[in-house]
C-alpha cells in the first residue's frame, strides 16, 4: 500500500463524503440483515401454531394478537419494507463512494496532466507519447476502481461481518462457524484466479495493443503499401497478430468458465453444511425450524461479499502498480526553473556568450562554445548542414532546454532569471517540426494569442502568403484541419505555423527551417513580406539554405555544434569559405530547376 498512500490526500479531502458513504453502508446493512431474524420469527410461529409462550422478548413487535393472517402479513411486510430501506440505502451508499471515485479521478487526470505541462522537453523525449497517455487514462482508471469499488467492497465486508455474525452466533454458535468455514477458503479461491484472469487480460490488453499499432501504421502508410504492392505481406501479418490475440484471448475464456463453478461449488458447500450440521441441531432441540432458512440467507448474504474480497484484493494490487506507474511521473521534476522570476518587456537583445549543450537524455554534444550577440531589432541568420547544431539554439533560446555551459543574456539579464511564461510569451517560434492542430484555421492563427482579433489573424495570414490558399477553401478561415494539418501542404503547413508565430506581434522571432517545403517563389514572397515583420524586432533565421538566410544583417556558420564563419552576406562570400560554397552550389541546383 505504500504507493497509494499518495492518495491519501484525497481520502482528506472528501473525507465528508466518505463518512457519509460509511452512514449508509451501516443502514443498508442493518436494514438487510434484519429480515432474516424476522424470517426465523415468523416460521416459528407458523410452525409452533399459535404457540404463544415461542414469542418471547421482542417478538412480541410483530406478533401482539392471535389473528395468525394478521401477524404473517406485518411479517412480511416489514420484510419488503426494510428490504426497500435496505436497497435505498445501497443506492445513496453507492451513488457517493463511487461518486466520490469519480470526482478523485477527476483530480486525479488534472493534477498529472498539470504536471506534464511543467516538464522540459527532455522528458518528452524520453518516454513516449503512448505510455504518457496510458498513465492519465488507464493507471488512473485502475486507481479509481480502488477509490470507489474496492473501499466500498472492503468497508461493506467489515460493516456486514460486524452485523451480522453477532445475530448469527445469538442464534447458534456452532451453525455459524460451519456456515464461516468455507468462506476463506472461497475469498483465497477467488484471489488466485482473480489473479490469472489480471495475467490473462494484461497479456490480451498488450497483444490488443500490437495489434492497433500495427494497424495503424498500416493505415498510416498505406500509400507506402500500395505503391510497393505490399498489401498481401501487410495482411499476412495482421493475420498473425490476430491469431495471437485469439489464442490469449481463449486462454482467458478457459479461466473465466472456471470461475463461477468454484463460486457455486462452495456456496453449495456452505449450504449442505447448513442442512446437514442444522439438520441434527434440529432433531436434538438446540434450533427451530426457523433458524434453517435464516441461516440460508446469511449465507447469501455473506457469501457475495466474502467472493467480492479476492477480487477486491486484485483491485488493489492493480490500483498499487498503476499509481506506482502515476508516481513516478509525478516525482519527475523539471530542472527547467526560473531563478528569480523576473519579468518585463523585453527590447530583443539576444548575447551567446561560450555557450555549450549536451543534451541530458542522449549524451550528444550539440553545441561547443558558441557565441555571439544580436542588438535589438537586428536579424541573425545561422546556417549549417544537418547536426551542426542549428535548431538547439532555438530551444535554447526559449528554454526548452539549458545550456551547460557559458551564459545566455536578454536585454544583459541572464536568461535563467526571466520567468518562463513571460519569455516565451514574448517569443515567436516556428519550429522546425510544424504541429498542427485539429481545430479551424482560425484558431490554429490565433492559437499563439490569448487576444487577437480577426484582423490580425487575416494580416498574419497575408505575410505568411497563405492568405489567397485559405480563402480558396469551401470554409475559408472556418476549415477545419485534419490530425497534424494533414488537410494542408507542407508548404501550407509552415506557412500557418509562421502565421501562428507573427500572430502575435513577438519581440524575438525565431524561424527554425520554417521555409524548407516552400519553393523558390514562395520564399522570396515570404521573405519579402518577412522585412516588414523583422523591422524593429529581432529575428533568427535558422535554415539550411544560403537564399533564406541573406537578407539577415549577420550570418553565423555553424560546422559540429561551433562557429565556423561570421559575418554578413558579403563578408562571408568573400571568405570563399563554407557559406560561399553552399551558396554557390545552391545557386546551380536551382538553376537547372
């Protein structure tokens, strides 16, 4: 139990309603169990025919004339009625335990998925996107069933014992210690297959989970399939994860039809022992004939519940590994903090000053003593080949990550003291894998600002020459985007991610490659609108192409993570170094397009 003690909290936190679940289970169990005792009382006086000197003590309640059809009649209905009380009180007992389970989970979901938001990209990294969602989904379903279903099997079984056996050793000790024996034996019965069917269906639920993946790679790529002609191999391999499914599948079936024979087996156990053991009881007058049946429904009273406990154990057991999973994520704090939380409106100096990264969850060395320094409202372009470290100054930039070594300034105020909301909200970032989501145009826009008006979403649409493609659409700015954009282009795609970015007038810009799926006209018409959007605000320019980078006021070349080349446009043709070799090849290609 120590990893649900987590969850204690919460028991604190609607304590109220769980004491007030306790209140009903006492009624309902009272109210239950009573009827029996009644039963017993009103076959003895059938039996011992009007045999008044039977109906001592309280019996007296339901039998206080001789009018025999009177009395069964109150008999059986105070039985219907405290059978009412007894179901109206299960109702409320459940309709707040398992409603207070709800309102947990409710917590619960928020509180992990809160913590998400608070972890560094790193984490992301690390662990991927299935596992995140099965922790806020299914470990948390697993744990509800222990907040609700399990503590409220547990305190009915306590409640139930505490009422019930008291009546029933009163009524005859050895009878109820017969009518006990094969209870344990019955909860550990349940226990151990319980506990298979968990290992059966664990082992379905991850064949079950192979098999969506592959289907949905399948259905992902079936251009890929088709265009190969891989349709048969693809569906020959379905066939083999389906029959997998099917043997597991199976499998758990054999253990599910053992499961109720066992059940039944030793409730017919309990009941002979009841027969036989009160049978002698009987002829040797230490019972009447009324304790018979009324042991009976004991029996079924007790049996459910002590059958339920094995289960309710397996309950447990998942709730204990699933939060243990939910506790581990929680206990992952990010290293992504603001020293002093500073905060206010930036001018856009940007200053690298012998800056290195090795990223934290691969151990690669992404950048090596780079600096430099951009003033306020100048732009920088950074060029480089693939892996030289270009898009780690962009996370660097808006803290996804932290440098390891030298320092990052904004406006000469070290980057770690600004308060992180208030950086990023006064950044645009395009990054370099454009992410869509599945929401209108519009909003996809706008996504970037809490206030934009329409105006501005239809100017950021124009500078990002996606203006005239979106008013062609039946919706125009109301179209709706497929999952990750799939509606769009990938020239389209970057273009509504710069749109997203501009939207929402940043001090800093970063363009991270945003340009790679456009063709040559489409840039130079975003470049050309980029001027306007670049004056007075500082801009990086991140690209792999020497055309996207030559109108920024400086250039660096980046070569394994280090300053290559510096300078601007000219300067740097000059050098007949890396940059005028890139160009000038770029040139070529282009031409022969």
């Amino acid at each position: 139990m120590k990893e649900l003690n987590y969850l204690n909290k919460y028991f604190y936190k609607y304590r109220t309603k769980f004491l007030l679940g306790l209140g009903f289970i006492i009624l309902s169990k009272v109210f239950a169990t009573v009827p029996a005792v009644i039963v017993r009382w009103a076959i003895n006086y059938v039996t011992e025919s009007y045999n008044r000197t039977s109906t001592e003590g309280i019996e007296k309640i339901f039998f206080q004339t001789d009018n025999f059809t009177y009395n069964i009649a109150m008999a059986g209905l105070a039985i219907i009625g405290l059978a009412i009380l007894s179901g109206l009180f299960l109702y409320f007992q459940r309709q707040t335990i398992i409603g207070t389970s709800r309102l947990i989970e409710f917590d619960l979901k928020n509180e992990i998925y809160e913590h998400y938001q608070t972890l560094p990209l790193s984490f992301y990294r690390k662990n991927n996107t299935g596992d995140l969602l099965a922790r806020v989904s299914e470990d948390v379903s697993n744990v509800r069933m222990y907040l609700g279903p399990a503590v409220m099997y547990i305190l009915d079984l306590i409640v139930l014992f505490a009422v019930t056996v008291p009546i029933m050793f009163f009524a005859n000790a050895k009878l109820t210690l017969y009518v006990l024996l094969p209870l344990p034996v019955l909860a550990l019965s349940i226990f151990l297959i319980e506990n298979l069917i968990v290992k059966k269906s664990l082992a379905i639920q991850k064949e079950l989970s192979a098999l969506s993946t592959y289907s949905q790679e399948s259905f992902s790529g079936i251009r890929v399939t088709k265009s190969f002609v891989r349709e048969d191999k693809i569906s020959q391999g379905f066939a083999e994860a389906s029959e997998v499914y099917k043997a597991k599948s199976l499998e758990l079936a054999r253990v599910n039809a053992f499961f109720f024979p066992v059940i039944l087996a030793l409730i017919g156990l309990s009941t002979i022992m009841v027969l036989y053991v009160g049978g002698n009881e009987l002829i040797e007058g230490r019972l009447h004939y009324g304790n018979i049946p009324e042991f009976f429904l004991y029996i079924n009273r007790l049996t459910w519940p002590v059958a339920s406990l094995g289960w309710t154990t397996s309950l447990v057991q998942k709730a204990e590994a699933s939060q243990g999973r939910i506790n581990e994520f929680l206990k992952t704090k990010t290293d992504i903090i603001s020293q002093k939380n500073f905060s206010k409106n930036l001018q856009g100096e940007v200053e690298f000053e012998n800056v290195s990264l090795v990223y934290p969850d691969t151990g690669i060395t992404a950048l090596n003593g780079v600096s430099f320094k951009v003033k306020a409202g100048e732009s920088l372009a950074i060029i480089g080949g693939t892996g030289s470290g270009k898009s780690s100054i962009a996370n660097l930039m808006v803290r996804l990550y932290d440098s390891t070594h030298g320092s990052i300034k904004i406006d000469n105020v070290p980057i770690r003291d600004y308060d992180i909301q208030s950086l990023r909200a006064q950044c645009g970032y395009v990054p370099q894998d454009v992410f869509l989501f599945s929401d209108s145009i519009r909003n996809n826009i706008a996504f970037g600002s809490l206030f934009i008006g329409e105006n501005q979403v239809i100017q950021a649409a124009k500078d990002a020459d996606l203006y005239q493609n979106i008013i062609e659409f039946p919706e125009k700015f109301d179209t709706i985007l497929g999952e990750r954009g799939i509606t769009l282009s990938g020239g389209q795609k970057q273009r509504l991610s710069i749109a997203r970015a501009i939207s929402r007038s940043p001090k800093i810009l970063i363009l991270d490659d945003c340009l790679s799926a456009v063709d040559t006209k489409t840039e130079n018409t975003i470049l050309n609108n980029l001027k306007k959007i670049m004056k007075d605000r500082t801009t990086i320019i991140i690209s792999h192409r020497a055309s996207s980078v030559k109108l920024a006021d400086q250039i660096i070349v980046l070569e394994n993570g280090e300053v290559a080349e510096k300078g601007n446009h000219e300067s740097l043709m000059k050098l007949n170094g890396i940059y005028k070799t890139l160009y000038t090849k770029q040139l070529e290609e282009e031409s022969k397009v």
